[in-house]
C-alpha cells in the first residue's frame, strides 16, 4: 500500500514538472544611471512631501478646501516625472514667498512723495 502511494505521488510530480511552467529569471547588471535616478526620484519626492506637510502649507490647503491628507496621497499617486517637475518647480520659487523689490519700490516712491511734499 506504502508503495502504491509513494509510486502515485512520484508520477503526480513528474507530470505536473512536465506540464507546468516554470518561469524564467534573467539577472543583469544595473547601470549607476538607473540607481542615481531611483535615488534622485525618492529624494525629490521625500522634498515634495516634506513641502506638503509643513503646517503653513497645511493651512494654506486646508483654507482652499483641500485635505492635507489627500494632498499626501495625490503626491505619493504621482509618478516620478511628475515628481521630479513639480520638484523643479518648488526648488525654482522664491524664499520668502514675496518679492523683496516690491517693498523697497514701495518705500522709494512714499520717500519721493514726502519728500517732495514737504
């Protein structure tokens, strides 16, 4: 009886290695081009993320009507090259928020304006 069964197990094995399929893996190298760019990927949405959960960008998005939590997840949805230009596009704004020359051409014209009117 042990025998029958070992015999019929043994051939149930052989023909499903016979009909199955067995996939292949093919291993190649990985050029530093494809390592940078993953690296760079991940760096650049860490920065977007980082950008989106700062409390006055929180707020900002809250005040539109916009959840910080879904902003989080449209973010982590988007696929690199979004990334990475969005990325450019945060990195290429001014710091500050605001343009410094505004202010002083402001503050120029009211010295002219006193000036002239005293």
């Amino acid at each position: 009886m042990k025998s029958a069964a070992i015999r019929m197990v043994c051939r149930f094995l052989m023909v499903s290695m016979v009909l199955l399929p067995f996939q292949t893996i093919h291993a190649g190298m990985i050029g530093t081009d494809q390592v940078a760019a993953a690296a760079s990927a991940q760096a650049e949405r860490a920065s977007v993320l980082n950008m989106v959960n700062r409390s006055d960008v929180a707020s900002q998005l809250q005040t539109l009507g916009l959840d910080p939590k879904i902003a989080r997840d449209r973010v982590a949805a988007m696929t690199d090259e979004e990334i990475r230009s969005l990325a450019g596009k945060l990195d290429s704004l001014p710091a500050g928020a605001g343009s410094g020359w505004a202010w002083a051409a402001a503050i120029i014209i009211v010295i002219i304006i006193w000036y002239n009117w005293k």
